[in-house]
C-alpha cells in the first residue's frame, strides 16, 4: 500500500514527529518538502508564474488554484446552498456561514471569527496598525478586505448585483440591506 518513505511520512501524521526544521524562524515539517516550500517564505523565492497576469507564487498548487480565477473553474460546491468555489479551503471557510463555527478567538476581548484573516484584521484594531494605505487619497485601513472596499469609493465600482431588481452596490452590505426591500413581494 505504501512505499517505505510514504509509510514514515504517513506514521508522522499519528506520531507528530516533525524531524524537518527551518534554520531561520526553527518552525519544523513532517516532511522535508514542506520544508523547502516553507524556506521560500523567508528568501522570497516564487519560482511559479501565471501566463495570463504574470502573478508570481511559491508553490505550484497555489498557482494551480489561482489560475481558476482566469478560467472561471470553480470545481468545489457546498452542499448546502449549492455555491460553487475554487478550492477546498475556500469551501471549508464557506461551509462555515452555514454552520456558524468561529474558530478564531481575539485573545484581548474574546471576539470570534470564522477567518484568520478576520481575526487578524481585528487585532490591528487593538494596536492601531494600518498596513494598508489608499495610493489615491492616502488613507490608511487595517485590511486588504477593506482598502479593496475603499477604493470603490474612487473607482465607483459596483460589483454587487440585486438577483431581483439587478441593481448594483459597491458594497456587499449595501445589497443586503437592500434585499430586505424585496422581503415578501412575489
């Protein structure tokens, strides 16, 4: 069933043994490969290209699942609402809006989240970080999520639609707040 090297690298997975460890930030791998992708982290490295955008990415899967953003290829579907998404991780997160699990706790005030990258956004505003500046008008927000958000404000792009009346926001809770319009009415 498996070979000897894949026996030893299944067995970790029950053991937890991680022999494999980074010299710069000491964070250790099963497997020595994973080692080697992690390194890319600190010296930069992404050998992998997109033809379409030239986008740059460590490792070939990531550059594999992206490239579904060209082609439209979401393989993935939710078998609650039938949603379709690009990769199993963006459906585990997605099948989280349906069961409410919120693994990520703020270690300050106890505030879940059902993203790392929520929680993240989160924490800056207990530190007053904003990473992320607007390259028009200079402001400064705490997440990629929502300079996206701002730039709108520049662009006047609108890219949430109304599946009833199909009018547009620029803002997702625009449209929900909308939808409630529609609430009733056949």
């Amino acid at each position: 069933m498996f070979s000897e090297s894949s026996k030893v690298r299944h067995m970790r997975t029950h053991t937890g043994e991680k022999p494999f460890e980074c010299t710069v930030c000491h964070k250790t791998f099963a497997v020595s490969g994973d080692l080697n992708i992690h390194f890319r982290t600190h010296t930069g490295e992404k050998p992998f290209e997109c033809d379409v955008c030239h986008k740059l990415f460590t490792q070939l899967a990531h550059l594999r699942i992206h490239t579904r953003t060209h082609t439209g290829e979401k393989p993935y579907e939710c078998t609650v609402c039938n949603k379709m998404l690009t990769n199993s991780s963006a459906l585990k997160i997605h099948l989280r809006t349906h069961t409410g699990e919120k693994p990520f706790e703020c270690d300050v005030c106890h505030k879940l989240f059902a993203q790392l990258s929520g929680l993240r956004a989160h924490m800056r505003s207990h530190n007053g970080e904003k990473p992320f500046e607007c390259t028009v008008c200079h402001k400064t927000v705490t997440s990629h999520a929502s300079l996206k958000s701002h730039l709108r404000t520049h662009t006047g792009e609108k890219p949430f639609e109304c599946n009833v009346c199909h009018k547009l926001f620029a803002h997702l809770s625009a449209l929900r707040k909308h939808m409630r319009t529609h609430k009733g009415r056949k």
